[in-house]
C-alpha cells in the first residue's frame, strides 16, 4: 500500500530557453473506493491509498452513518479485485451492528465522490447538514468542564483553548509530518493535537494523515481517532493543509473537535455553520498570523 501512495514517473522537464530534460518524478497515488453498507453500494470516493479503514470509519462517522466505532462490526476489503485477479483493496464491504442503519430509510445519494468534494455525494440539500452525536452547544443548559457560559449579552462563550502563539505553530508542525507531499507535492493533510488545560502549553500532536482530497484526509484523522481514542474529541484541535470549506466544519462538529485551522481562507458558509455549531474557525494560518472568524474566545 505505501508504494500507491506516491506513484513513480517518467517526465520531461521545460525551461523558457527551451531546454529539456527527461527524469524521473513522483506522483500522488489516486484511487477509488468502494464503500458498501450490509451488502448496499453506498459510495464511491477517490482518494490516496493507505489508511482505509481510518478513512471509511471516520466517512461513515461525518455522514452520520455511525456514531462511534461500537457501531461498525466489520470493514473487509477481501472484495477488492484487480483486473488481474489480485487484491487492489479498493472495495470496504462494512457490516453495521444491527439497527444501526437501514438502507430503506435512509436519504438517497449519488454514488461518486471526488477527491475535490467531500459532500457532493449527497443527493438531497436538506442531508448536506448532518446532527452530530457530540455537539459542542448543549442543548439542555449551560456550565460543566469545558462547556460554553453566557456573557452579558446572552451569547455563548467558550473557555480558552489555546495561546495565539500556540494556534500559530500549527501549520508548521504539520507541514513537518507531510512525508507524501514532500515526495510528490500533490496531497492535502490534517493534523490532530490534544490540548491541555494550561492554554499556553505545547498540545500533543496525535495523528497526521494525507490524502489527494482534503475532506479525506480530516475522515482518516477522525477514524483514527474513533479507534485509538474515543469520542467525543472536546480537547483537541484539527488543522487542515487546505481552506476552511463547509465540510471540514461540519466533520469536526460530528467529532466534537471544538477548534478548526486552517492556512487558507474560510468560505462564508463554513463560518456560518462554525457560529451555529460552536465550532471556532481559523483561517489564514501562516508564519504565527491567523484569522479567527468564530468563537474567538477559544483563543486566550
């Protein structure tokens, strides 16, 4: 699986002299997957090979599918064929505990995913917004450890998370750990980081995964989170390689990651939705200098 990943290739490289030469390069692997629910087809995503079973426990997880790894019995990849006969490992056949998920009752989809989207599978607009199983606004009152208050004008504050220096060492931790882009400059990436209750101290960098699409690369953070940690994921912050798009809010709200990071800019509905959702959106993560464009108070 790890030569997939990055791809061997024979190029020919340009020059504005006109000179050229002919060399070897690497290339991001990009391959589909196969996601069946109890014998349905449910998906067909691209994405890297590598981490598979990270990145469909935590799609199943985003989607709203499951709500921890207690509700997947199986994810068997023995199905996967190559036209010549060998395992390609690109079908998960998942079996769901029982009553878990019903393909008669569930919202209807389109088959393919991009490794540029990571909603565009979904068929109806009212399934584009999912209710997580840990949301960081509770429903039934305020207070508690590590739960939001009401300032003088009745809105919903945060404790602090992290240190402004802090938030700001983010991109380059991860930009150390993004082994496959170094080979290959084709892969976003995300990064996991357990925060501690003093803000200012240095938060524990916990997974760092890659992927040709960036919603895949938060899915296998995320998986591999269900299984080695548990959910929820309330003292921990994700930064992504890539911008603050919709659903990489929305996968961090299902997870119960209070803070999101990234290096590019937010969309409009993805600070929306962190407003809503209680999650705090950064953007524009370069060299210590950062946008915060929800619950800001998150920052100490």
């Amino acid at each position: 699986m790890q030569q997939r990943k990055a791809v061997r290739a024979r190029v020919h490289r340009f020059d504005a002299t006109g000179e050229i030469k002919a060399g070897p390069d690497s290339l991001a692997g990009e391959e589909p997957l196969e996601v069946n629910l109890n014998g349905e087809q449910f998906s067909v995503t691209m994405r890297t090979p590598g981490n598979d079973v990270e990145l469909v426990s935590g799609y199943l997880l985003s989607e709203g599918i499951v709500e921890s790894m207690d509700d997947i019995a199986e994810i068997d990849f023995s199905t996967g064929l190559a036209p010549d006969g060998s395992r390609n490992y690109n079908v998960a056949g998942v079996r769901l505990r029982p009553g878990v998920w019903d393909a008669a009752t569930a919202p209807a989809r389109s088959v393919y995913t991009s490794s540029s989207c990571g909603i565009c599978g979904t068929a109806a607009i009212d399934a584009v917004t999912k209710e997580s199983a840990y949301p960081l606004v509770p429903a039934d009152g305020l207070g508690g450890i590590d739960a939001p208050r009401l300032d003088e004008d009745g809105e919903i504050v945060f404790p602090p998370l992290l240190t402004p220096a802090r938030v700001g060492e983010l991109p380059d931790r991860l930009r150390a750990g993004q082994a496959v882009f170094d080979k290959t400059g084709g892969v976003h990436a995300a990064a996991l980081f357990a925060v501690g209750d003093d803000p200012g101290a240095e938060p524990e960098l916990l997974v760092i995964r890659e992927d040709v699409g960036r919603h895949n690369a938060v899915d296998k953070v995320i998986g591999w989170a269900m299984a080695e940690r548990g959910l929820p994921l309330s003292r921990t912050v994700l930064q992504v390689s890539a911008r603050a798009s919709f659903e990489l809010v929305q996968k961090s709200a299902m997870a119960g990651i209070p803070m999101m990071s990234a290096v590019s800019a937010p969309s409009a509905l993805a600070v929306d939705f962190g407003k809503t959702s209680g999650v705090t959106v950064i953007g524009f993560n370069r060299k210590g200098r950062f946008n915060v464009y929800s619950h800001p108070e998150r920052i100490a």
